[in-house]
C-alpha cells in the first residue's frame, strides 16, 4: 500500500516520503480502516511518539498522521462494536502507524461511527482538533455559561473549535492571533479578538479560563488574568506559569467515542464547522503538508478520491 513515512528524526517532517508499506494486521481488539480522508498536525515530526513504541524501540520508518475517517475492512480477534463496512473515524493509536496510508491498524474503542452525511474529508479534519477543544472546555476547564474564555490562536485548528464550542456553551470568547487572523478569529465566533502582535493582553481583562495552544511569554502573561478558581488548559506541554488560586492543567487529547458523537452531529446541525483549509491527493501529500508550505487550519489528505 502508498503510505507517508518519515525515517529521519533529524529531518523531521522535511524528511516525509511516498512509499510502498506491507498492509497492516488487526491486532487484539483492532480494525483495519480502509482511509478514505487523513488529517495530520504539524508538529507530529517532534513528537516522541513519532519516533518509539510503547517500549522505546525504534519504530522508524513512521508513517504519519493520526486522524482518520474511512470503512471498517477487518475486525482483530475480540474486537467488538463496530463491523466491517462500517464507516468511521476517530484518532489512532499515537506509538503505531498513522493514518496517511491507503490502509491502518486501529484500537476499536477510539473509532466512533461517522453518519453516512458527512463527507470523509470533514470526518478526517474533526479529531484532534475537535476533541482536544471539547476536552479542555468542558472535561478540564469545566466551562460554565456567562464565564470568559481567553481562546488563544482562535484561527488555527483547535482555536477555531475552541471559540465556537464556547460559545455555544454561552461563554464570552475573546480570541487571539496574529493581525492577519482577526475577521477569521471573528467568523467562527470570537466576541473580541487580540492582536498579540500589536495589543496589549493586559486590555483582555479578567478571564475564567485561558486555552493556551501557545505557550510561552503569552501563556505567562495570560496566567495573571486569571480569575481566582479559574483555570489555564494548556495544550503544549508542561504549565510553565502555574496561576495563584486558580487550577492549572496540561493534558494530550484521547479518543473518546461519545465526545466524537456529539462533535459530529454539531456539524451535522451546523452548530459546529469544521477548518479545512486544503485537501490534497495521497500522491500529492509530501508537497501539501511540507512545513514551508504551512496553511492556516487543516490540510486534509484524500486518500481515496
Ligand atoms: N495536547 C494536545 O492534545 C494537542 C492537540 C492538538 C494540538 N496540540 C498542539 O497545539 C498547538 C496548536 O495546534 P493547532 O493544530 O491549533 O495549530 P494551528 O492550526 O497552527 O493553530 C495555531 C494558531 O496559533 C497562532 N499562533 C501561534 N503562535 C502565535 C504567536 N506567538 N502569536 C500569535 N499567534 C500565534 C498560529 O498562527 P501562525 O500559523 O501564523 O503561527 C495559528 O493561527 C500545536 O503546538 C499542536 O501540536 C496539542
């Protein structure tokens, strides 16, 4: 089968090629997805699980990507809930082979069924971006209506999330981003935005919780506009400014069936819309998903036109 590798930790995503890879095998309580769409992060190629298995062998050469919507072709010995010709999507397993491959191995509990009116490419682009803001909002921040949310990179792939499944909450959104991000930040539902390159955070005012997906000097300044008993969700690694009196929370997103429910039928209601901002052939996917060649939301991959 084609499958995106990449063999080279030092390269990084530049070192992404097309290859020729064995198909896979259903393991314990897997399926095999027949990918029909994949949706990719930028920055799987640092990732250390990328790199190793669960027991820190060198799993090189990876084929990337870890979103996926496509049909179920084979269940593993055990594996129970879903059934061959089913349609699906859902994250796969971080430490095994991904998704932009014409074919994946993946746990059955982090697929869910995707309704038969939503595009393959829609269901591929919702995952990770579409749970790590319903997680953080609602699992770690505990978002209650009438509270502010400080939703930081608003035009990017989980911010777009983050804003609109906020908002729906009934929660005041003030986004940030960069000057040019500002009527995209406002199209998906920001009530204000920031420009962190030319305002001034501070004019934010109070906030009840802060989704950081930048980190840094930004998220150290947002840290002070915190509420006491709010909380800052971080989504880049480890809290580096831990706020006084209020709660502080670093996690990694993990497929969930019934979350991946209610994302999906908010985009069938059209509550929730998705942030593609490209779709490229599998053949065409080295040149898409290249670092230089970075777009705004989500490139999604059609593996099968
Ligand atoms: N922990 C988890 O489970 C999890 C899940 C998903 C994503 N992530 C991580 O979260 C981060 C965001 O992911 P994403 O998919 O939303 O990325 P994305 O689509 O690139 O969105 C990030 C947005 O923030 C903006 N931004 C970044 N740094 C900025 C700065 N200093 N000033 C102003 N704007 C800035 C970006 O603008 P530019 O493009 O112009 O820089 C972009 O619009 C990534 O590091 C990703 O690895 C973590």
């Amino acid at each position: 089968m084609k499958a995106i590798v990449v063999t080279d930790q030092a390269a990084g995503a530049a070192g992404m090629r097309l290859v020729d890879r064995p198909e896979p095998a259903a393991a314990i309580n897997d399926v095999i997805v027949e990918v029909h769409a994949s949706g990719y992060v930028p920055t799987e190629a640092e990732w250390p699980s990328t790199w190793t298995d669960r027991a820190s062998r060198n799993r090189a050469p990876s084929v990337l990507g870890h979103e996926v919507a496509g049909v179920v072709t084979a269940l593993g010995y055990g594996t129970t809930g879903l059934s061959v010709g089913q349609r699906v999507f859902g994250i796969s397993d971080w430490h095994r082979d991904g998704t932009l491959a014409e074919y994946v191995a993946v746990e059955s509990r982090n697929l869910a069924p995707l309704p038969g009116d939503v595009d393959f490419a829609v269901g591929a682009s919702l995952p990770i971006s579409g749970l790590t803001a319903w997680q953080g909002l609602f699992v770690h921040g505990r978002i209650r209506a009438g509270q502010t949310v400080l939703a930081h990179g608003a035009a990017g792939a989980v911010g777009t999330m983050v804003t609109q499944l906020a908002r729906e909450a009934g929660a005041h959104v003030i986004g940030t981003g960069r000057a040019a991000d500002r009527q995209k930040a406002l199209d998906f539902g920001s009530h204000e935005f920031v420009d962190l390159d030319n305002d001034s955070l501070a004019d934010a005012g109070g906030v009840d919780l802060v989704f950081d997906v930048i980190g840094g000097d930004i998220q150290r300044q947002s840290t002070a506009l915190i509420r006491p008993g709010g909380t800052l969700v971080s989504i880049t690694g480890p809290v580096e400014a831990r706020p006084e009196n209020a709660l502080a929370v670093d996690f990694v997103v993990e497929s969930d069936r019934a979350q991946l429910g209610e994302i999906v039928q908010r985009v069938r209601d059209g509550r929730l819309r998705t942030n593609i901002d490209g779709v490229a052939a599998l053949d065409d996917a080295v040149a898409a998903l290249n670092p230089t060649q970075r777009r705004k939301g989500k490139t999604v991959i059609r593996v099968r036109p």
